[in-house]
C-alpha cells in the first residue's frame, strides 16, 4: 500500500502561524498563514512573549480550519513535520509541542526541519494557485518558472513572462535574506549546506525594519521601504555600500543603518517640523538604503557563485520579495547564470517550504519524536 499523500508541516519560530499540506514532489495544497503584523505593528517590532501568546491561540484552529476546508482527513497525512529552529524560544515551543501532540494522538511520525534549510528549499515547490510561479533570471531576462509540470495545470489570465519548467541544479549557492538571518551558503542537496558567509551584525530584514522605524513609515519595515524606494532619487543620498572591499568577510547591515539615522537626525534638525520629513526626502532616503543594501547582498553573491562555478543563485526568506533586489538581479547576473527566487507567497515565513523539505529528512521515531525540543539557534551546517 502507498503512503498517505501529503505531510502536514507547521511554522511558529517568529510572528506567523503557519500550517501547510505538501505533496512528494512538492506540490502545495495547502499554505495557510496567519499573520501577527498588526498585533506588533504597535511596537514597531515583534515582541516574543505577545507573540507566543498569539500562538497558542492560533496554531491549532488554524490546522483544524486548513483541514475542513480543504477537505483533508488524517488518514491523507504521512508525516508532521516542524520547525525546529532557529527562531525565537517561546514561539518554537508552541509549534513544536502542538506537532509532538498531534503526532502522539494521530500516529504519524514527526519530522524536525531547519527553519533557513526550509527558506531554501522554496523554490523547488509547486505553488498553491497556478498564476503563482517564481521568478527565473536568466542572461537577464525573466521566466515564470515552476518546479515540474504535472499537465493538470493552465496559467489563469497569461502569465508576465514566458512560463518554463525548471528547477535549480544542486549543488548550488543561496542567499537567505530575512529579518533573523543573512547568510550565503553552499548548497550540496536539500537540507545539506555549509555557511559561507553570515551577517556580523544586523540582518538585512532587520536593517529595512529600523531604517522604516527611524523614518516612521510602518512595521514591517521591508515592505514600506520597498514601496517607496523606486519613487526616489538613489543619488540623493549616497550611502556607502558596506562590506564593499572584495577581502572584507561576510555582510553587514548596522553601519549602514546608522548612516541613515544620522542624516535623519541632520536632515531634522533643519526643519521646523521635525516630527516628520517631506515625503520626497524620505522616498530619496529609502533608495539610497535600498542600493547600497543590495549591492552588498547582490555582488558577495555573485562573487561566491562564480567562485564556485555554479549555474544556480538562489535568493530566498522575507527581503527575497524585494522588488529593488529583483529588479537589480537582472542586471548584474553574469552570463550563464540562473538567479532564482521563490513566489511571494513562499518568501516570507510559511509551512509550505517545511513541510516540502520534511519530505527529504528522516523522521523521528517513538521516545525521539516525544523528547523533541526546539532550539533558538540551531546552527545550519
Ligand atoms: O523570512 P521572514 O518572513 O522571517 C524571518 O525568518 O525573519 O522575513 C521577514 C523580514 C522582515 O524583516 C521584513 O521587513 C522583510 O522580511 N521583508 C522585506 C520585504 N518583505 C518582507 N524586506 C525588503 N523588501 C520587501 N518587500
Ligand atoms: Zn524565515
């Protein structure tokens, strides 16, 4: 007899719930997400305790709801697979022991996943919806690209770039970029990399997080400075791109993010209204964060790809949605060179990339699977 079709995988190591249902090959049937943006907007940053607490409140109505509309039963689960680490303790615990319980009650292995091994295996997944496809540079151009074609599936409404059936070759470089975590890594198969370069200070998600909060334009910061970024002049305020020096080791965002305070600071005390800056100065502000950011990101990457040989970049997590990040992707690829990044909806935080990746680790078995505990920092190689 086969094995139930799908793994059920739940996320909870920052301020999203997450639950998804996720095929052997990789196909998505379900990715639900509930967000706690506006439960932490107020703070102008996640507050963990209020975020474990929402938690609690959420995980499990979530699953039950993604089940009865999808009109999934127990029997259809193979596996629960969970986030394990890294991420904030507290939210961990509630994913893991709700995974722990379920698995107990259900019978069902569980399956402990990395939660960045996790961001990179986004884009080898089939997306929920059909229109949703990532994004494949190559030589410069755009491709929808969806990991493996099933013939079941037609594009609704045409899609905005010429649809192709790829996937990335391993071994491969990544880029995680979110509001934890800035590393580069070399990627030998799913869920098997080795760190080579990390973040010395702030991650980037966390830089375009306080640079919104110095500008007070919003929380999630990303989202807000990306809007805003293309609307400016880059040139207006030149930030000076850091770690730029070819020997200079790994990435970091918190000098940079402190240049933006301090020509905040400057920019306010020559106004009368110091509250807030003219909407122009803080759109210029936000492209001159915005380049110097991604050049940093984009050229380590590029310089590690062509190091290594690779045909395969793949940029992956939360800042991945960055449209400036896409944009400047296209220009600078060298020849040869596959750019990938997953659809929006597998960037930030999900379940879909955990329980798509749990297909690939062995699961854990009896009095393993009970003594599970999560880990704020579980290292990645
Ligand atoms: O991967 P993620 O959902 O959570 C972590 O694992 O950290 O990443 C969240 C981060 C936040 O810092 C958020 O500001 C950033 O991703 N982000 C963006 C964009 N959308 C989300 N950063 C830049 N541009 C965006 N469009
Ligand atoms: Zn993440």
């Amino acid at each position: 007899m086969s094995s139930p079709p799908y793994i059920l995988g739940i996320e909870s190591s920052c301020d999203e719930t997450a639950c998804a249902l996720v095929d052997r090959q990789g196909a998505v049937k379900v990715n639900a997400v509930a967000s706690q943006v506006d439960l932490h907007a107020r703070f102008g940053g996640v507050v963990p305790e209020v975020a474990a607490r929402r938690h609690i409140e959420t995980c499990l109505p979530l699953i039950t709801e993604a089940l009865r509309e999808s009109q999934t039963d127990w029997s259809e689960i193979s596996a629960i697979a969970v986030t394990q680490g890294p991420g904030l303790i507290g939210c961990l615990l509630i994913g893991v022991e709700t995974a722990k319980a379920l698995a107990w009650r259900h019978d069902k292995p569980l399956i402990a996943v990395h939660h960045l091994q996790a961001h990179l295996h986004a884009p080898f997944l089939r997306p929920e919806k059909p229109e949703q496809t990532h994004l494949l540079i190559e030589d410069g151009k755009d491709f929808s690209a969806i990991p493996f074609d099933d013939g079941e599936r037609e594009f609704a409404g045409g899609a905005p770039a010429p649809r192709r059936i790829a996937r990335p070759e391993f071994p491969h470089v990544g880029l995680i970029v979110s509001g934890g975590h800035t590393s580069l890594v070399w990627v030998e198969s799913p869920g098997k990399c080795a760190t080579l370069a990390s973040t010395r200070d702030d991650a980037v998600g966390e830089a375009y997080d306080k640079v919104a909060r110095i500008l007070g334009i919003g929380f999630p910061g990303g989202p807000a400075v990306d809007q805003r970024a293309p609307l400016g002049n880059p040139n207006h305020f030149l930030f000076k791109t850091p770690m730029s020096h070819p020997d200079a080791d790994g990435f970091s965002f918190s000098g940079l993010k402190s240049a933006v305070a301090r020509r905040v600071e400057e920019l306010k005390s020559g106004i009368p209204n110091p509250q807030s800056l003219p909407e122009g100065t803080i759109r210029d502000l936000c492209a001159g964060f915005q380049a110097a950011a991604i050049e940093a990101l984009l050229s380590k990457s590029l310089t590690a790809a062509e190091e290594r040989d690779t045909n395969d970049l793949l940029i992956v997590g939360g800042v991945a949605s960055n449209r400036g990040l896409r944009r400047s992707a296209r220009k600078i690829g060298p020849r040869g060179l596959r750019v990938w990044f997953p659809h929006f909806s597998l960037c930030t935080d999900n379940a879909a990339m955990i329980a798509g990746l749990a297909w690939h680790i062995k699961p854990l078995s009896g009095d393993e699977a009970l003594n599970l505990n999560p880990s704020a920092s579980l290292p990645l190689d």
